[in-house]
C-alpha cells in the first residue's frame, strides 16, 4: 500500500463548483507534487513544492490553485473547472535532496467535471 | 526541455517469455532514470531507478534495465514474465537540476496464460 494518502478517491463536480483535493505524507518528505492522468496517458506535472514553497508551475491555469499548509500536507483547490479537466490527478513525495529519491505516489483522486 | 519516448504503446506476450521495453530520452546531461509500474487500479509503484554506478540495475520482481549512455536508452527487461506482470510500465527520467519527473507515454503489457 502506498504511503502517500489522497482524499477522496472520486469526485464529481459541476463547473460552478469549489472543491479541494488533498494529499497527506508522513516520511518527512519535504518535495511534493501534483500530476495530471488523463486516461492511457502518461502523468503530466503540474506544480511542484519544496520546503513547502512552490518551484515549479508547469503553466497551469488558475482555475487549480495549489497549497502547502505545512511539509506533511498539499491541497489542490479546484475552482470553475471545464470537463476537459476530468482526469486522475496524482499527488507524490519525495526526499529533498535532488538525484537521490524516486518520487512516491499515492493512488489519486479520480475527477469528473459535468 | 528533456521527452521520454517509448515506442512500444502495447505489448502482447504469453507466460514464460522474454521481456524487454524500450525507453529513450533526450537530455544530454546528468540524469536519473527510473521505470514506474502500473497496476489495473493501482497507484504508481517503483520497479527500479538508476543514478550512478553500474549501468545493469536490478529492480523488483524480476526486473532489470540497462542504462546505455552512448544511445540514450534504459531498456527494462524481464527473463521470463507472468500473467501478474499484466500493467502499464512506465520509463521516466529526472534531470538533476529539476526535481520533477518526465515520463514517456507509457507501454501497455499484457501477458497470457
């Protein structure tokens, strides 16, 4: 089983709709992520944090709106979303230290936009 | 910007065969490879990485890959495959300097009884 917890496994959402995806680790990890899965696709990278600071943002639109309330914890707020949004959206972690941890994933939650 | 290319999309094979699955990428400095598995409904689980040494690196279950700098490749192979080898693989690579993973398209394998 995977040590990284998403919640919840499956969301349905209107496209008015606010909702939150949440990710939780305790290997004290400080370098979390949020990928993108969209069926027999490959994961897609969407932001990246590191000591809870945000690195990377692969050019999402605003519309998700990541967050890192402490080195345990990553949210990902979703907010007006499109159909085309629905995917299996994967949160990983890994050890701070560059070239020296594989990332671990949780098993995602599954998002249907309607 | 690095890409993964993996250019078998599915594989058919039946139990007792030889597995190898291709993987090529196109950065030319320092990087970390990895091949990541799927399972049907699984999350994403480490099969083996490499990082420096011995380009022949052993993962689990069985598996292997090979890290060929000079045609920038980490081929992942298996001497024999079982049914519960049946997933989606997938080869992703990390430059050193970005702490993210780029992954190839992925390679469906699906083994026979």
């Amino acid at each position: 089983d995977t040590e990284v917890t998403q919640t919840p496994k499956h969301l349905v959402m209107g496209m008015t709709n606010k909702k939150s995806l949440k990710c939780e680790q305790h290997m004290g990890h400080r370098a979390m992520y949020w990928y993108k899965q969209k069926a027999k696709k490959p994961p897609e990278l969407m932001f990246v944090y590191s000591y809870e600071k945000l690195s990377i943002n692969e050019s999402v639109p605003s519309r998700f709106s990541p967050e890192c309330p402490n080195s345990s914890l990553l949210n990902l707020h979703l907010h007006a979303l499109q159909p085309e949004d629905s995917a299996l959206y994967l949160c990983a972690s890994s050890q701070e230290a560059p070239g020296l941890s594989p990332l671990h994933f949780g098993n995602g939650t599954r998002l249907t936009v309607t | 910007a690095q890409s993964v290319s993996q250019h078998n999309h599915h594989v058919i094979l039946s139990e007792a065969a030889s597995l190898e699955l291709g993987c090529n990428y196109s950065y030319g400095g320092t990087v970390n490879l990895f091949w990541y598995v799927q399972y049907p409904g699984q999350h994403l689980q480490l099969l083996l990485k490499y990082f420096s040494g011995d380009p022949l690196v052993k993962g689990i279950k069985g598996f292997e890959a090979e890290f060929i700098k000079s045609k920038f490749s980490f081929n992942l192979r298996k001497p024999s495959v079982q049914w519960s080898d049946t997933a989606e693989y997938f080869c992703a690579v990390r430059d050193t300097g970005r702490r993210a993973l780029t992954f190839g398209s992925g390679t469906r394998l699906q083994v026979q009884p």
